[in-house]
C-alpha cells in the first residue's frame, strides 16, 4: 500500500484487501479514499475478473451497515476513513484465520497420511506464498499507520512551538511593563529628593551680599 498523499484541501489513501483466488491465488482488492474536511469519497477497482465484484465493497458495506443502525456515528471524513480502515484490518485478520485453519488441514495431511505425488509438498509451498502475500500487505499497512502518525506528530508539534513563543513573549512583556513602571517611579523619587536636597542647603546658611565681608 502506498502512503498517504497530502494535498492542499485533501489526503488520498490506496487500500488493498486480500482476496482468495483459485488455486491458492491471492488478488489485491483495492480500495482508493479522498479524504476532505468534510467529506470522504471511496473509489473501487479494478477488480479482476476471476473474483466477485462485490467483494470490493465488503469495507464500505460494513461502515454502511453500522451508520444505518447508529452505531457508527463519526464527526469529520477522518473518523469515516479510520472506520474503513479498521473494516479492512477486521478482513485481513479473518483472512488469516482462514489461512491458519488451511495449514492445520495441511498439518493434518501431512501427519496423518503419507505424501502422494508430492501433493502435500505443493500444498505446503502454496501456503507458505499465501502468507508471504499477507506479509507485504500488512508490512503496507503498517507503513500507511506510521506515515499517518508522523504527519499528526509534525502538526502537534508545530502548534505546541508557537503556544511556547507566544508564552515567552507574554512573560517578557509583562516583565518589560513591570520594569517600565519601576524606573518611572525611581526617576519620580530621585527628582524629588534633589529638590528637598537643593532647598534645605540654602535655608541654613548665610550668603553673602553686596558690602559684606565674605
């Protein structure tokens, strides 16, 4: 699966869904998601030929079914995306039950009766490429989660830096307001204890005038 692509006004997300085929073939179901702030549009396809056309809308038909009975109930296109997502992971688990129950029959074959023709051998060897298909498609996933985290973490991010700016400019401001009212008060009292100072010397001595001896 591809990661995510960002756009100005929307997000585009390819989706792929296991899907058995005959003679242990595994085809890739995939499902293509537009993701707006306020809307979310699927598109399906191609869907090859030798499988159900129907099993491209297994994911939408189970989001479908839980908003007609309430209880799915999203806010924004992101919570309808995460619900999609969360149908395809519920398929691909199932699709692996279904597989695990294969290699117990296998298992079984195996113990129990003896290889003819090398037909147990050919079973084995197509259940080991059935699980490598599942690998890479859930190795596609996973990739898909962590770019999504990424994103969410850079955006957090962001907005926690600016609120740490704006807080610090806060704080100086209302230091440099305190220290504006300190020094108006400072040069207020300085200015008066020089006029005090300036009229108490003259009030106590004698000046000398005109025809006095000094």
């Amino acid at each position: 699966m591809s990661r995510p692509g960002r756009y100005d006004d929307h997000f585009f997300v390819v989706l792929h869904a296991p899907q058995s085929g005959a003679h242990g073939h595994v085809h890739y179901v995939e499902l293509d998601q537009f993701i707006g702030g306020r809307y979310l549009v699927t598109v399906h396809g191609p869907v090859n030929p030798a499988i159900d056309p129907s099993t491209a809308m297994v994911e939408v038909n189970a989001v479908l079914g839980r908003l007609e009975s309430e209880k799915l109930q999203p806010g924004t296109a992101l919570e309808s995306s995460f619900a999609l997502l969360a149908a395809l992971t519920a398929r691909m688990r199932a699709y692996t039950a279904e597989l695990t129950k294969d290699v117990w029959k296998l298992e079984q074959q195996v113990t129990i009766e003896a290889f003819g023709a090398g037909k147990g051998q050919d079973l084995l060897l197509d259940a080991v490429d059935q699980f490598q298909h599942l690998t890479v498609m859930a190795k596609g996933q996973k990739d898909y989660l962590q770019g999504t985290i990424e994103f969410y973490q850079a955006r957090t991010n962001t907005i926690m830096t600016i609120a740490s700016v704006a807080a610090i400019l806060l704080v100086m401001l209302a230091m440099s307001g305190a220290l504006l009212v300190w020094a108006k008060r400072k040069a207020g009292s300085d200015a008066c204890n020089l006029r005090s100072s300036g009229s108490g010397g003259l009030g106590g001595r004698a000046v000398p005038g005109v025809g006095e001896d000094a």
